[in-house]
C-alpha cells in the first residue's frame, strides 16, 4: 500500500541555510547523590510501530484530555554550513532559551548532531537542564526524501547511520539523555524512510502548527500565527537562530502570556506522546 508523503507548510520550508537553537552554557547546581539502592530509569513514551512496522508518525496530542501545548525549536545546522560559522555567522540563540528559563516553559528542541559537534557546551547546557528535552533532527540536516526543499539528500542506506551520528553527537557533547524522538529535516518523509528507520525505534515528530517564524522578522506576525493555530494537544514548530530566525525570541514572549491567559499549560514533546499513548 502507498503511503503519501507528507510535507511541511511553506512557512517551514527550510533551505540549507536554516538553523538552530542554543542555550548558554551558565554552570549549573550539581546534582544531589542518588539515594541507595538507585530507581531504574524509566524509558521515555514512544508510540508503537505502525502497519508493517514503520516507524509511527506523531503529529499531536489529544484534543480532549486538557489544554496543554508543547513548543519545539529545530535546531538545524547543515553539514556543511561550518564555513559560515567560522566566518562568524551564528547558529544559536543564547536569548530565547534564557527567555524560555525566564518564562519556565518547558521545550522540546530537536537538535542535529552537526549543531551539538559545534556548540557542544550549548548542547550540554540544554540536554541537562530539566526544562528541557533534547531530541534527534539528523546529523547532517540533509534530506530522508528527494525534492525537500533544495536540501542535499541522504542516500537509502545512510540514513539509519545518520540518525546514529546524531545520537553519538549527543553523547560526545555530554548530553545524558537524548530522547527517542526523530524529526525528519523540512519535515519530508516517504515510507521508504519510515521503514528505513524502524530498526532505530524512533517515534518521528511532526507537528500540527506551523509558527512562520523562519527568516521571519515581524514577530507580532509570528506571534498571531501561533495564536490562531493552537489547539489542546499542539504541537508548535519554531526555530532558534540569529541569523535565519529573528523574530522568534520575541514572538515567544507574546505567545506565552497569551496562551497562559487562555488556560494553556506548556509540556514537551514527552509528556503529549504518553498521553497519546494511554488514550490507545
């Protein structure tokens, strides 16, 4: 049976040139000792294979089990965009995760291993902060289909090993529990990547809610797109970068507020799957 593919709106219609998201690397407390013996670590709610076993697709939460919304932030850094990070271009956005601190909204940030490889203490920071959940959006931030919005494509057999790199990324930067979690890059996927990335036992992401905010400079714009899209169970996508998304530190700071005032309350990515979960 053909699945079609699914794409993502324009307004998220990453080039190469797309980017991520980043935390200062302030110190943080350090951890109390574990009491004895030490509790097992629960594994975080994924959603079962699909037909065939492919790789399941989440989209959203339930609309009926509460007003809760989960913000993301795609922290897409390509493969080979170091040159311009070299030349001083920056892929970060030290000032939306303070203002996330600030606000004490939970986030779910879908990082690529290329990012983590050159904002390793950023990388850290965020992935050990409770605040925050650090999930897989590729190595490379190349495409898992042809025709994703010019992005390089990841040939068939490379793209199991990408995800992997991802994850190694992660770990060499010091973040101690990336998520199971896998979004595709331009959010472009066919059910050859589906079934390609089963052996990895990801569930893949996508969202409900697309805010606009990328190469976006009018944040109220940002801010309203958000505003009139979210429903209980949402899953919001937006970037974190100086230099491909602007308005977006912003854009928050009106969206929060607003979203409280309405009876949302802010969750990760974690937290919407498990209730999907328990609702089957």
């Amino acid at each position: 049976m053909t699945i079609r593919v699914r794409r993502v709106a324009a307004a998220c219609a990453l080039g190469a040139a797309l980017t991520a998201c980043g935390a200062p690397s302030a110190p943080h407390a350090s951890r109390p000792a574990p009491s004895a013996p030490t509790a097992a670590v629960s594994r975080p709610p994924t959603l079962a294979p699909g037909p065939a076993g492919l790789t399941p697709v989440f989209k959203n939460g339930p609309r009926a089990d509460g007003k809760t919304v989960a913000l993301t932030f795609d922290a897409d850094m390509t493969a080979d965009e170091g040159p311009r990070a070299a030349a001083g271009e920056h892929f970060d956005n030290p000032q939306l995760i303070s203002t996330l601190r600030t606000l004490k909204v939970p986030a779910t940030v879908f990082m690529t291993g290329r990012w983590a490889d050159e904002y390793p203490a950023e990388a850290r920071a965020i992935g050990r902060d409770p605040q925050f959940e650090i999930a897989n959006h590729s190595y490379s931030h190349y495409a898992f289909t042809g025709d994703c919005y010019g992005l390089p494509t990841v040939a068939p057999d490379r793209m199991k090993a990408d995800v992997e790199r991802a994850y190694t990324a992660f770990k060499k930067a010091g973040v101690p529990n990336a998520m199971p979690y896998f979004r595709f890059p331009g959010g472009c996927y066919d059910r050859q990547a589906l079934k390609t990335l089963s052996a990895v036992g990801v569930t893949a992401v996508q969202w409900d809610v697309v805010s606009g905010d990328a190469f976006a400079t009018d944040s109220d714009a940002v801010a309203q797109q958000v505003l009139d899209g979210v429903k209980p169970g949402s899953v919001v996508v937006m970037h974190c970068t100086r230099s491909a998304a602007p308005a977006t530190e912003r854009a928050v700071r009106m969206i929060v507020p607003e979203l409280r005032k309405k009876g949302y309350r802010f969750v990760k990515v974690s937290e919407l799957i498990g209730a999907t979960d328990r609702h089957r």
